[in-house]
C-alpha cells in the first residue's frame, strides 16, 4: 500500500473514528435490519420505490433534510446535513437496485446501508466539522447510469468529494473500472413462407448472426483488455417464418473512453455490413457512455488507514483484467471520489451470481458492512475536519487526469 497521507494528527483522526465507530455500533441492530430488509426486497432499475423511500425515512428520522425526485428521477434523493458554516461539501452515494432474477447479487443493499450508517454517525458523532454533509440516493447503477443522469441534472454541482464503497471479493481501494457502452442493433428484413416461399424473404435473423461473426472475428485484432459481450434479444416468432426482425444487444469496454468510441464504430459497420449482405436494414440505439473511473489516492489512502485500524488487510488490486464498469466513472471524472471494495466472498466467487447473492446477506456480509461504514464515516469526517487533506485531495484531482478523458 501506499502510505497514507498524513495532515492532521493521527491522534484527531483516530479519536474521530472511534466516536463514529461507537454511534454505528450503538445503530447496528436497526442497521443489521434494514440491509436486510432491503436485500428481501429488491427492486430493479428506477423501480426502487419501496427501497428509496425507507433510505429517505431512515436519513429523515435521523435529522437529515431529505428532497426526493432529484434531477427529475423519482427514485432519486439528496438528504443534507450542514455542520457550520463554510467548509466543504461532503456526498455519501448510496446505491440501491437490483438484478434481474438474482436481487441484489451486488450488494447494492450493503452499499445503501453503508452510506445510511455512515451518515447517522456523522451526524450524531461529528462535534468538530464544517461544512456539508450529503448523501445521493443513486438509482438505475445497473444498466440505467443514474449517476450520469444526476451529474446531468446538476445534483452533484459543488460537491467537494464523493464517496462510496462496493462489496467484492478483494478488499483493495485503489482500482480502477472499465469506460463502457451501449447498443441496441435492430435488424429489419421481410417475413415469408420458410418452407413454401423462401425466396420472398429477407432474414433478419441472418443479419443478426453474421453480425455476430464479424464481431467475433473483430476480437483477434483489438487492443488488450477490451471485452464486448452480446446477446440476441430477439430472434424470430416461428421457425417457418424467415425472421422480418431480430435485435442484438451489446456492451463495448475499455479502460479508455476513446478505444470504446473506436470499437463502437468498428462494431457499427460490421452490423451495417452484415445487413447489407442479406438484403436486411439495421437501426442502432445507442445508450450512456460510462466513463472510465479515476481513483482520488489521497482519500483512497486515508479510508484504507481506516479499514487497518479495524483490522482488515487491503491488498493491491490485480494488474490486469478483473474489472467492470459502473457510472460512479463518470462522477470520478468531474470531482474527486473513491470507490473502494471490501471483501465479502472470497477470490474466485464473482458478483451478479446467486452466490454473491446470498453472500449479501450473510455474516460476512455484514462484517463487510460495518467495516465500510466505519471507514466511509471516518474518512468524509477527515475531509470535513482536516483542510490539509482536502487540499491533497483537490491537488490530485487536478494532477491526474484520465488516461481517456471525460465522457
């Protein structure tokens, strides 16, 4: 590990922590319970009602100013709490959807709680801050980039810092995501007898598939490290009937925005292509960019103190490969943020499978869960209380731009 930045005392840092660590371990009954709950439930993409409206009751009851509907999602929120005045603005992310057919085989439910926990000890805890305390109510990270829809509304507008953590199956604070894209190719062609007139049709379906072998053949000539994965999404009504219309999903990755823009393009005309080959045409829908993630060190490297003060190694994350993507890049991108993991499964056991799934809900679960807690509340209280390390943090955003540029 890279050693921590130091500013304030030791000793301040220390004492802060083990006040937070007292009020989240005084909440942890109702905190053990709420993730639970929130894992017996779970709720896809900008369908989080029930979820959003427990995190917004909870931060309510524990004195927060809550507004719902930000950014013009009804899932979304930003509860506030200011210290005094002056200082910086502090925003605890919490995420809160989940997968379909697996729930919440991310642990979006331990996120959520975590920034709960965090936030409730902040506010009871923190005797010394200024500033402002935030937490985002984050929805649609699952495919629906509720974070770029937020960042687009203008919530996260004169944020200092945001931060938040993930379950995974490696505690490690300094790791990077993959910048990532959307598209959906529709092919059209024309329906006809497959048995007695063939000849009349045009198969959609032929378009998709050849698609799907150029593509393929496209991979022995990319760069290292990207990874597009696809699935047919529609693929015809009946076998006797030459499929009018298929449809293909894909997802291009890299860890820099502009090879994703240039695979992107590379797997348009290749659709195109294999269209025109069988006489079909084909539309595209292309989603929200994720951008790449840029890790904050100093922050990353005072919560990972926090995290070995309470007894839990962090390790250096893998040199290659073992990444996803997520929209919290695109927040990284435009103020400084940390996403760091906490293990909950060990190595070799993947998220969005039903093994992290119950693993959300486990003691190991919430073991993971008391340990981001205590780090996300110690380490936003450093930023609110230490003006040293917030200078650190802004100076590294500033020098460390990202390898591809903002999306």
């Amino acid at each position: 590990m890279t050693p921590p930045t130091t500013t304030d005392s030791d000793a301040a840092s220390a004492a802060r922590r083990e006040r937070l660590e007292r009020a989240i371990d005084a909440a942890w009954p109702e905190l053990e319970a709420f993730t639970l709950d929130l894992h017996a439930h779970p709720e896809l993409m900008f369908e989080e009602h029930r979820s959003a409206a427990a995190l917004v009751a909870a931060l309510e009851r524990a004195g927060f100013e809550v507004e719902t509907g930000s950014g013009g999602i009804d899932t979304a929120f930003v509860a506030r709490h200011r210290f005094g005045p002056g200082g910086p603005r502090v925003a605890l992310l919490a995420e809160y959807d989940a997968l379909p057919e697996l729930g919440h085989a991310c642990g979006h439910n331990l996120i959520a709680t975590a920034a709960l926990g965090a936030a409730r000890a902040l506010r009871e805890a923190l005797v010394d801050g200024a500033g402002e305390l935030l937490v985002i109510g984050c929805p649609a990270e699952e495919g629906g980039g509720g974070k770029i829809l937020l960042l687009q509304a203008g919530v996260f507008e004169g944020v200092d810092a945001a931060l938040m953590f993930h379950p995974g199956s490696r505690t490690m604070t300094i790791r990077g995501a993959l910048a990532a894209t959307r598209v959906t190719m529709r092919f059209f062609g024309k329906a006809a007898h497959a048995a007695s007139s063939p000849e009349l049709g045009i198969n959609a379906l032929d378009a998709c598939i050849l698609t799907f072998n150029a593509i393929n053949a496209l991979r022995q000539h990319v760069i290292d490290e990207t990874r597009i994965h696809g699935i047919i999404s529609h693929g015809g009504s009946a076998p006797n009937i030459v499929p009018e219309y298929a449809e293909a999903k894909f997802l291009i990755r890299h860890r820099r925005s502009e090879e994703v823009a240039a695979l992107k393009e590379r797997g348009l005309a290749a659709a195109r292509g294999a269209a025109a080959s069988v006489g079909a045409r084909v539309e595209f829908e292309e989603g929200l960019f994720y951008a790449e993630r840029k890790v904050n060190v100093p922050m990353a490297n005072r919560f990972a103190a926090h995290l070995e003060a309470q007894g839990e190694p962090v390790l250096e994350a893998p040199a290659v490969g073992r990444v996803g993507s997520s929209d919290f890049g695109n927040v990284s991108q435009v103020l400084p943020a940390i996403h760091p993991y906490v293990a909950i499964v060990p190595e070799g056991v993947s998220a969005h499978t039903p093994e992290f799934a119950a693993a959300s809900a486990s003691q190991a679960g919430l073991r993971g869960l008391r340990l981001a807690s205590v780090a996300l509340a110690a380490t936003a209280a450093d930023l609110l209380v230490d003006a040293d390390l917030l200078a650190a943090t802004r100076a590294d955003f500033g020098a460390s731009p990202a390898p591809g540029g903002t999306a």
